[in-house]
C-alpha cells in the first residue's frame, strides 16, 4: 500500500514537472539568421520586412551571430530571440514535431 501511495506520489510529480512548470530556453545554435556586414547587424527572419539593410547580406545561424559581435538590427529581432518560458511538455512535442518551436521561421 505504501509503495502505490509512493509510485503515485512520484507520478504526479513528474507530471508537475513535465506540464506544469515553465522552464526559460534559448534559441537553438541552428537558428536561420540574416546578417548585414556591413552595419554589423543581425535581423531575425520576421523582421526582414522592417529592418534597416543594405546589399551585403549573408545567411548565418544563431552561433555565428553570438561568436560575430553584432548587434541585433531593432527590437523586432531582440523580441524574437527572447528566452521562451515553456514546459517540457512543449519542449518534447516540438522536439517530435508536433508543435512549432517559437524560432522556426
């Protein structure tokens, strides 16, 4: 009797843990990114449309723009790239393609 009050006491832990607690996440190092070498910027994909570019562009991911120095092009791009509070439930069904990442553009 202990044992299934135990077992079930651990289950419904887990299940806290899983679904209901948030956790903060960072944007995957493969992250698509757009890159103007000339004014040393970085624009999140969204935010294309609005940023302030020239002709010297270049695709690069995430890693590359943390190892680069540059600075995010506006706020759009920096409110793009924010930490995600999301559970692990969310994490694992993106993670099964089930959901989509918030920086799958």
């Amino acid at each position: 009797m202990l044992m299934k009050i135990g077992a079930a006491f651990g289950l419904v832990f887990i299940a806290v843990i899983v679904f209901i607690i948030p956790f903060s996440f960072e944007p995957p190092g493969g992250t698509r990114m757009v890159a103007d070498h000339t004014n040393q910027t970085y624009i999140a994909p969204p935010c294309f449309d609005e940023a302030n570019l020239t002709n010297n562009l270049a695709e690069v991911d995430w890693s590359w723009v943390k190892e680069s120095g540059y600075k995010a092009d506006s706020a759009c791009t920096s409110d793009k790239l924010a930490t995600a509070k999301e559970t692990l439930g969310e994490k694992f069904a993106q993670l099964l393609g089930l959901s989509k990442s918030p920086w799958a553009w």
